[in-house]
C-alpha cells in the first residue's frame, strides 16, 4: 500500500518544476529580436583606440538558421512567442524597416 505522505510530496516536487508563465511583454521582446534576425544578416563594426593598447577594430557577422532557411520573420515571431506563453501574440512585432 502506498502511503500518502510520500505520495503528496512527490506530487509536491513535480507541481514545483512546472514552468513559471512567461510575462507576454517579455517574450514579444525576446521574440522580436528572433524575428529580426531572420530579416537578414546581422553584424557589427568595433573601431577604437585605447592608452594601454593602441588601436584596435573588430567585426562580426551572424546569421540565424531562420534566415538561411528562408522562414517569414512574421512566422518566426508568432511562432516563438506561442512556444513561450501558449498563448498568441499581444501585439505585432517591431521589425526592421
């Protein structure tokens, strides 16, 4: 016979480790950046000079999966922000123009 008193504990245990609901806010910013992503390549110049070093540059380049597949940015943020909340977007994504 299974006593209760472990059983309440474990069913205790496993309601702790469900995930928190996700701030719909939060996760159309998260999602927005996704989505810019897959618009196109993305990148960065770094140009400086400093006392103890010199001068000094750097660039970098990224690409997201989504954009070398060809996935609609569109689709890309609806679909990440219903993985993160179950529930469909607040508001439209702000995208890059």
């Amino acid at each position: 016979m299974i006593k209760p008193v472990p059983l309440l504990l474990g069913l205790g245990l496993l309601a702790a480790c469900a995930p928190l609901p996700v701030d719909p806010e939060r996760a159309a910013q998260a999602c927005e950046e996704r989505a810019r992503a897959a618009q196109g390549p993305t990148g960065r110049v770094t140009v400086g000079t400093s006392s103890e070093d010199g001068a000094f540059g750097g660039v970098a380049i990224g690409l997201s999966g989504d954009y070398l597949t060809g996935r609609d940015p569109l689709a890309v943020y609806e679909e990440c922000v219903v993985a993160r909340t179950g529930a469909p977007p607040i508001r439209p994504p702000r995208l890059r123009s």
